[in-house]
C-alpha cells in the first residue's frame, strides 16, 4: 500500500502498530511523518529510521517538536522536544557536494540526560576535511550500547572493537561534542 494522504499514512500505519514490527522506515519528516516516527520508535523493539533534511543536528529535536506541533498544536513543546531527544539516537548526516553527489559527512548520537534535560549531540565519525580522512571517537553513551545489546547483540561487541580500534588510530580533532539545549525546563540553584 502507498500513501498519498494523511489518511493513507493514518491508515498504514493504525495496521503496522496492529503487527509484530521490528523495525520501521518512515518517509522524510515532514508532519505527520513526524508523529509516526516517533510513535514507531517508542512502540517497536527495533526503533524507527527517517529522512530529515537539516545542516545543524542540534537542532532536529527542536525542529522535529515543532513539526509535531503543527499537526498537534495543543501539546507542550517542551514534552515533545524531551519525546524526541530520547528517541533519536544515531544520526548519519549527508553533505551535497559540488555537481550534487552527496557525501556522508558524519555519524553522531544524540543524547538526552534525564536529571538536567541538556540535549547534546556527541560525533563517533567525521570526515575532516583538513585531515582528508576519517577521524573517530569511542564514546558511545550507555542507553545506546544497551538499546544496540537488546536489538543487535551479535553485533555489539564488534561494533565496540571497530571503533575503539578506529578511535585509537585515527581519533579526532577539536571538539566532538556540541550542548543543543541545556538547562530547558529546570531552575538553576
């Protein structure tokens, strides 16, 4: 079945929380898109994966709450920007290069911490562009390394190999870490 209407997409994916899904592919974010990645992230063992064009990452879980908001208006930004941060994890993020091929660019995870509310976006992988190669850092956060043990355990550990061999040939420059929201929500002592 194709959507072509929020009705479609209502529809579909009323029948994909109905089955025993592992996993979801969600069309680009848009609005609706938006809401049912998530709900396919929250509800399926394996999580969710989507398209969303944007050049900040630190931005997508303020952005991904207002799309939400759009179709959704009466509820809190604030609870759909925490919903969204604890439910992207790894973010592949593709640069255009000149005649329109795309690149990867990097991989990050987004992080939420439960006590302070401060989103951050933590790079594992990066072109750097001064290097002319790939640069790593072993940093995988442990809700993502027990999330990747119950989803993929057979690959867990050669994941962990792989990049703690990488990390230590070829780690990375400069900061690898950029704080999105801190403090949203909570008063300071």
């Amino acid at each position: 079945m194709i959507a072509r209407t929020d009705a479609d997409y209502e529809e579909i994916f009323d029948q994909v929380l109905r089955s025993d899904y592992h996993f979801c592919v969600v069309s680009e974010l848009r609005s609706l898109e938006a809401e049912i990645y998530l709900l396919s992230s929250e509800r399926g063992e394996g999580g969710s994966m989507t398209t969303y064009h944007t050049d900040q990452v630190r931005n997508m879980p303020g952005q991904i709450a207002r799309l939400i908001l759009q179709r959704y208006p009466s509820r809190s930004y604030e609870e759909e920007l925490i919903r969204v941060a604890e439910n992207l994890d790894i973010v592949f993020v593709m640069r255009e290069l000149p005649g329109g091929a795309k690149r990867l660019d990097k991989i990050c995870e987004i992080r939420l911490d439960p006590m302070t509310l401060e989103v951050s976006v933590h790079d594992l992988a990066r072109w750097e562009t001064e290097a002319g190669e790939w640069r790593y850092q072993n940093s995988l956060s442990q809700r993502t390394l027990e999330k990747l043990r119950r989803t993929a355990p057979d690959y867990v550990d050669v994941l962990l190999k792989s990049l703690q061999k990488l990390a230590s040939i070829k780690p990375m420059t400069g900061d690898h870490v950029e704080v999105a929201l801190s403090h949203m929500g909570s008063s300071k002592e």
